[in-house]
C-alpha cells in the first residue's frame, strides 16, 4: 500500500503548487491569466500531475518480486538486484526524490509567496473605495492561499530531515524505539496528515466567500432578516 500513498503525497505536493502558480499568474500577469487558468487549461494541467506522480513512482512497484522460500516454507518479499544498485539509488531515489519532490516545489512555492505577500500588501495600501469592493475576494484568497503555503512548507520539511537522517547518519539499531529517530519519524509523519486535514480549517476561517458558499450549501443562513412588522392603525366601527 507504501506506493499509493506516496503517489498521493506527490500529487498533493504538485498540486498544492500548482494552485499557487494559478493564483500568483492571476494577480502578477492578470493579462496571461486567461489562457494559463482557465477551466480547460487547469483539467490539462492536474491530468498530466497524475500520470507524471504515477510515472515517477513505477520504479518502486517493480523492486520487490515475491519467492517462495524453501528454508521458511512460505512466500517472502525479495528486492531485485537491479534495485540494489548504487547507481539506482543514488540518481533515483536520492537526486531525483529530493529534485522532484522538495527542491523544485518547494522553491516554487516560496518564490511565488513571497510575490504574493508584495502584492497583497500593495492592495492593501492603495486599496480605495471602489477598488476595495473589487479585491476583497481576490485578496482573502490570496490569504488563504500564503497561509496554506507557509504551513504545508512547515509540515513538509521534516520528512526530507527523516529520510537524510536514515540513510546517512544511523546505525540500524539506532532507527528502533527508544531512540530520537523512533519518536521524530512519528512525528514527522503526524505533521504530514495534519497537513492533509488542516487546509480546510484555514479556507473556512481566512475566506469568507468560501466560508459563505459553505455555510449556504449545507443550509446555514449567514443573515436572518426578521419579518416586517406592519404598523395598521386601528378604528373603531
């Protein structure tokens, strides 16, 4: 099950980033907006996220092959000479893994932040009565989005930590509880699914247009207006 859930990991990786390179493309180069954010062109765009995550992780499927085991008597798991290569690990799953799935995103991510964070607080100085009215929606989801950027590069950037401290600085021995390494993968991967959950507190809090569409889909009026009374005057007949 290991392979499916890092596929996810990586399409939830890229497709995080992809959000952001759509948002900083529609408030830095509103006139490229169209042709990079539309509909179509983002269906395009998460397809080939999907089959590239699936793609870059078929190696992994084929380095265990299953073998009966006359000694034990039963099927055990064997890893693939091709798999126990130097070359294999070192150009896959050291340069490529760490390329692919935190230099590359995550220096995207932080770039395109910190042109959003500019460019909100310009909006925010030169905001005016009209233009207020126009940016407020663009403006708390750009919030939304920095904020949901900042802490998915929080939570990610321990479990390359993990994997470095792992494959290069312990002993087998030292990877078992009751050793740091125990308690910090542990760690590490309950900051990965609190990521996972956590997005949709920070819409529904930093967004209201999010938080009204949501409110109103499940039924909860934002304003009751009470009922006009009406003033009759009253005559005796």
């Amino acid at each position: 099950m290991w392979p499916i859930g890092s596929i996810t990991h990586l399409m939830g990786t890229w497709l995080v980033t992809l959000v952001t390179i759509q948002r900083y493309v529609s408030v830095c180069f509103p006139l490229m907006a169209g042709k990079w954010t539309s509909i179509k062109s983002v269906k395009w765009q998460t397809f080939w996220i999907v089959v590239a995550s699936i793609l870059f992780y078929t190696p992994r499927m084929g380095e265990y092959g299953v073998i009966f085991d006359n000694v034990q008597g039963k099927y055990v798991r064997k890893k693939s000479n091709w798999a126990k290569g130097e070359i294999y690990n070192l150009t896959y799953k050291v340069i490529l893994y760490y390329i692919f799935i935190y230099v590359i995103p995550l220096s995207v991510l932080i770039f395109c932040t910190y042109k959003l964070i500019i460019s909100l607080r310009k909006v925010k100085k030169k905001k005016t009565e009209i233009a207020s009215k126009n940016a407020d929606k663009g403006s708390d989801f750009t919030l939304s989005l920095i904020i949901v950027v900042i802490v998915f590069i929080i939570c990610q950037i321990f479990n390359p930590i993990r994997r470095f401290l792992y494959d290069y600085f312990l002993e087998i021995y030292q990877r078992d509880c009751p050793y740091f390494y125990w308690y910090f993968q542990l760690f590490s991967g309950n900051i990965l699914m609190l990521n996972s959950a956590v997005n949709f507190g920070i819409y529904f809090l930093s967004a209201r247009g999010f938080k009204k569409k949501f409110l109103l889909t499940f039924g909860c009026p934002l304003n009751k207006v009470a009922p006009k009374s009406s003033n009759k005057l009253e005559t005796d007949g």
